[in-house]
C-alpha cells in the first residue's frame, strides 16, 4: 500500500495529514498489519488536550492492545465515530481512516516529523 | 505464555520454509515461530470452515519403556493410563504434590510397555528431569527425550480427513477420536493420531524432522482444492480458547490444581497412588475456594490474560486467557473465581486497564462442532 507523500508520519507508526493550522491523525499500514484484525478503537472526547507523543487513545486487536500516540500537541476538535462500529475499516483502508482531528498548538512540530520516504525507510 | 530466554531460540526443522512463505516469526518458548500466515482471523476461519495446517513440531516428546513403564506413567500422569489400549492417547497432566501442573501433556500408549508423552515446547528440559526423577521409585522403565527425533504437523478441521487420505494407506476413517495409527503419509513413515487442539475434527501427523518440509508441501498441495491454508501459533491460541482448552502458563501451572481448573475428567480418581492424589482427593471431597470458568463480555472490551477480576468491590480473581474469537465474534475468555460464583449467568467485572467492564459466566466450551 502507499504512503501519502502528503502525510507526516511517527516513529511510532502514526500518520498526520495536516491542513492549515488543523490535521487529521490515524496509523499506518505498517502498523495495521503489525496489529493483526483490530476489534476495538478507544478515542478521547472532542476538547481533550493533547501533548506531543502523548496517549490520545488505545487500539485492540485480536492478538493485543496498544497505545496511540498523538504526533503533535494539540486540542482534538472532532473524532471518527464510525469507527466505533467499523474498527475494521482501519485494517482495510488505513491511511483514509481518521481517528481524531486535531487542532495545533505548536505547528513548528510537524515540521521534525518524517516524511513518507523517512517513514518508509524505517519500516524496511 | 512461555517467553523466550537469553539462549539463541531453537527452529523447528521447517522454519526456512515459514520464513520463505513470508510468515510472521515470533519467539514462543524458546522458539522461533510463525504465528500468523495469510490473517490470525482468516487461519481461524479456515480451520472452522475447511482446514488448516500447522507446524507443531516445538512440542517436546519424551518417550517412557521399560518393563514397569506403565507403573512409571501412572506416577507422574494423573489420567489413568491402564485405560489406554495400544494405539490409544488420553490427554493428562503432570502434576505436582499439591496437585497442581507441572505441565499438561499427551500420553499415547505405543506398546504395552512403550509411552510417548507430548509435552509443551517451554516445559521439555524441566519436564524430562521432573519425569526422569520421579519414576526411579517405578522400577525398570527409562525417561528418554525424544524431541529432536519427531516432527510434529497438525492438520485441523473438516476437510482434514478428505486431504490428508490420498496421502496415505491408513484407513483414517478407522481411526477413532483420540486414537492413533501408524503407517506412511507421502511414503514417508508416520504417525497419524486423531487429535487437535482446535476443536475441530483433524490430525496430528508425527514425522522424522528431515522429512517434514516434504510433508508440509504434500499436504497443502493435497489441500490445494478445499483451500488448505498454513497456520500460525495466533490462530491455534484463539481457536484452543473457543473450544475450552487449557493453555499450560496461563490457565494452569504449578499454582492451580487439577480440581480448581475443573479438569476432575483427567484424574484417574481409582489409580492406587499418583502425584498429587492425596491433594486432590481432599480438594474433590471438602471443595475449593476458586475454580475457572468461562466467560463472555457484556460489555465492549476484551478481558486479557493478567486483568483483575471483581465480584462487588472485592478484587476476587483473575482472567487466565481472553480474546476476541474470530469466528463467534465476541469477546471470550476463562477467569479464576470464587467457587460460588461460577454458575453460568453469574455476573462480575473485568478491571480493563482501569474501566470496570461487565462479564458473564458461560459454560464451556464456547464452540463446539457439530458431529
């Protein structure tokens, strides 16, 4: 699967697709064939105020739990209910969907984030 | 579960072939594993709809002969292996003492004074001193890890029988559940058994390590129609879960009983003597504080191995095995708790990672095939 060349990505096997002053956050492809089928995806609440590489919510699959990490600070301003009742779609179409929208606190962050061919670098 | 040690992990002789067809390789008690082929869901679904096939060959074999073999077997097994016919297997354990597991195991009676036992892959070397220790009383018989001498395929499910024939000359309708027979699959020598840990009709294929890649080709080739898939350790974990089957290391070890893990079937209650027996017989006749039981989530989570289990307010238990099984669909697992609370419909909640989360018990197993 490709990796947006507009997107941002973690080390953690986060992407960001950002717009403006505001970005849109899920994981990876890498990272859900690493998770296996995932059941559950627990998110924050809209308003929920995040720091940089902090937990914004877990992600369950059949195997095991893991932790998200937020790629920058921020205020979530929107979340992706739909995957409450297809948490599946995060396998099939990882990088369209979403889990959180965030708006940025400190913008310069994104900046020290990877690009799609650092990311896919990592990932060899 | 078993992790690995320090020491470089052990490869079953089909490793280079799991690591050519891409699998994703784990260390799983002390080995180097697939556990996940093609999806631990899609492995899962196949085994229940069609069949599976999967290299077990890091499970440990010790084989015990001699002219007191039997009364050797008898001490350490607390199944009662003077019901085994040759040609027979029972599934059993070996228990400590207190009566709790050293590990569970497989006795196959190969001859009348001839035993396989097969044991889990984490335990071979602390199981083969325990075994060699504890028959010296027994008389003429010899422990003898036979481990690097078998290999050991499991084909699962439905379709096991229809793939696995055309290989073989062995009538495999003849054999009965929990029987085995031996004979030659790809003009290879083997032993076929009737056994699983799936839930599922199938086969556990014994065969020398130097012929296993052979074997493993042949049956999927064979399979090739019924769409034959290779499974990993993920999707023998969730299947075992679904059809009630202890784990050794997360549903029993040597802190619970054979009577708290509702296991009374594989005690051989009339043997004269066993380890573990005076335990037992007095956990059987006054009762237990705890004892498992199977359970389902009522409310969105899944209860994992290690989560606390509450009653009211009152931490009383913990989940030994929980997932999300691919096939019922929804969160299952098996739990220690009070012994008057493990009737089927009793509630109580799962502490996960800080959310009290609502569970039922049910009865087990969670699936079972239709015969």
């Amino acid at each position: 699967m490709a990796y947006p060349a507009g997107f941002k990505y973690t080390k953690d096997h986060e992407w960001i697709e950002l717009a403006g002053d505001r970005g849109r956050v899920g994981i990876t492809d890498y990272a859900q064939q690493q998770l296996g089928d995932v059941v559950y995806v627990d998110l924050p609440e809209v308003g929920a105020r995040l720091k940089q590489g902090q937990s914004f919510g877990t992600i369950e699959s059949v195997k095991a739990v893991s932790e998200l990490y937020s790629p920058v600070s921020g205020e979530v301003v929107d979340v992706n209910g739909a995957l409450k009742d297809k948490p599946e779609t995060v396998n099939k179409d990882p990088h369209a969907s979403w889990m959180i929208a965030i708006k940025l606190t400190n913008p310069g962050e994104a900046g020290a984030l990877l690009d799609a061919t650092q990311y896919q670098d990592l990932i060899k | 579960m078993e992790q690995a040690t320090e020491a470089p992990l052990k490869k079953t002789p089909l490793n280079a072939r799991h690591r050519a067809s891409g699998a994703k390789m784990v260390p799983f008690g002390g080995w180097d594993m697939p556990v996940e082929y093609s999806g631990l869901s899609n492995e899962h679904t196949a085994v229940r709809t069609r069949a599976g096939l999967f290299d077990v060959s890091h499970m440990g074999e010790i084989e015990i002969a001699g002219k007191d073999a039997l009364a050797a077997v008898q001490r350490i097994s607390c199944n009662d292996a003077a019901k085994l016919a040759v040609g027979q297997a029972q599934y059993s354990g070996l228990l400590t003492r207190q009566g709790t597991f050293v590990d569970d195991l497989l006795v196959y009676r190969l001859a009348p004074a001839h035993f396989l036992l097969v044991v889990n892959a984490g335990n071979i070397s602390k199981d083969y001193a325990w075994i060699a220790d504890e028959i010296k009383p027994a008389g003429d018989a010899v422990a003898v890890d036979a481990s690097s001498r078998y290999a050991l395929l499991a084909l699962q499910g439905p379709e096991a029988l229809n793939v696995l024939q055309p290989l073989t000359g062995i009538d495999l309708a003849g054999i009965k559940y929990y029987w085995f027979a031996h004979g030659e699959v790809a003009n290879v020598r083997a032993t076929v058994s009737r056994t699983g840990y799936t839930g599922e009709d199938g086969f556990e294929i014994f065969v020398p390590p130097q012929s296993a890649d052979k074997i493993w080709l042949a049956l999927l080739e064979s399979g090739k129609a019924a769409e034959v898939i290779p499974c990993g350790l993920g999707a023998r974990d969730t299947l075992r879960l679904e059809a009630g089957m202890r784990l050794h290391g997360n549903d029993i070890d040597e802190t619970t009983t054979a009577v708290e893990a509702d296991l009374n079937w594989i005690v051989g209650w009339k043997k004269d003597d066993f380890n573990g027996a005076a335990a037992l017989r007095e956990q059987k006749a006054s009762g237990v504080k705890r004892k498992i039981a199977g359970f389902e989530m009522l409310e969105r989570g899944i209860g994992r191995h290690g989560y606390d289990v509450y009653v009211g307010d009152v931490k009383s238990g913990v989940v030994t095995s929980g997932t999300q099984t691919p096939f019922l669909k929804k969160a299952i697992g098996m739990a220690y708790l009070p012994t008057g609370h493990t009737a089927p419909g009793s509630e109580f909640d799962v502490d996960i990672r800080g959310h009290r989360t609502r569970a039922r018990v049910v009865p087990m197993p969670f699936y079972k095939r239709a015969r």
